[in-house]
C-alpha cells in the first residue's frame, strides 16, 4: 500500500511519541491490527470513509472494535477522527508498521514468479540482492502464471523484472519499430 504524504507524517508522529513511551512494540501490535482489520474487510474501509456516521458514533465504534488498544493508540485514534481523518487510519497504520520496520533495519521484498520457487533460486536471488541491500529481508512470495517465466522483485520503491513476459513485450516493440 503505497502511503500519502499526510499518512506519514501521522505515522512518523506516531512512532516518535511511542518511542518517548517507551510502547513501539506495542503499539505496532495495535498499528498491525488495524491493518488487517483494512485488509480483511472493505466494510471496515466504507465505515471510515462514511460521512454519514458522525465522530462520536466512529469513536465509540472504534473503541468496541479495538478494545484491547494501548492509551497511546485509542488516543491517537480518537484524535485523527475528530480531526476528520479517520479514513487515513489504514494507510497511517501500515506506513507506521513500514517506518518501524525500516528504523529496524528490515527490509520488505516482494518475490513474485511464474511458479512457486525453490528454496535454493529465492535463497540465490536474495543472495544477489544481500550483496547492494543492507538489512533483514522480510520476503513474500507470490505467484503469476501470466509471468511465464522468471521473477519480478519488488523493494521499497525499486522493481526488477526478470520476467519472460516482460522480455516479449520488449521484443514485441522492439520489432514493431
């Protein structure tokens, strides 16, 4: 989920108060929480892009949803929504689980090929990327038969497609010039 300016900055914001507390692993528990809330419901979306629900029902909503949130994040919450930004609280919350991963040297990959990999060619092609990448690899793995072939790697804002698909495409124009 590629974060907004505005999302970051709540996050980055976020993530230093939960530093002053002493409470970033706990509040990312909560930040990732809420992630998946966004990812396995688009209702929970809809509900916090609603116009219709007023703040104190969405508070008093989100409070019975995430009961077990820390003072820090159940404040943090009911601050960006009565500031009527509570349809960024997905987008905040990935970008904070992002920020924390980076501050701790984690590196996010995506690994996505034509056919499921084989431990030895994802434990190469993460070798090769070791070698221009510091940090820990945190890798997902997909998988696209339209690829026909190869891999695509997706880093940050970095993309390496080595796929077959890819390559016919370049050829296609190439012989249609």
């Amino acid at each position: 989920m590629r974060s907004t300016k505005s999302a970051i900055r709540y996050a980055k914001a976020i993530l230093e108060l939960s530093s002053e507390s002493n409470s970033v692993d706990l509040v990312a528990s909560d930040m990732e929480r809420i992630v998946e809330a966004g990812n396995e419901s688009g209702e929970f979306q809809i509900f916090l892009n609603s116009p219709i629900i007023k703040t104190d029902k969405k508070i008093s909503i989100l409070k019975v949803l995430f009961p077990e949130f820390t003072e820090l994040t159940s404040s943090f919450v009911e601050l960006i929504t009565k500031n009527k930004r509570e349809y960024l609280l997905t987008e905040i919350a990935s970008a904070y689980v992002t920020l924390l991963k980076k501050q701790n040297g984690i590196v996010p990959v995506s690994v996505t090929s034509a056919v499921k990999l084989e431990k030895q060619t994802l434990a190469q092609i993460l070798d090769k990327l070791k070698a221009h990448v510091e940090g820990d690899f945190e890798v997902t793995e997909e998988v696209d038969p339209s690829l026909i072939g190869g891999f695509i790697v997706k880093m940050d804002d970095k993309q390496i497609d080595a796929s077959i698909a890819t390559q016919l495409n370049r050829m296609k124009i190439e012989l249609a010039n």
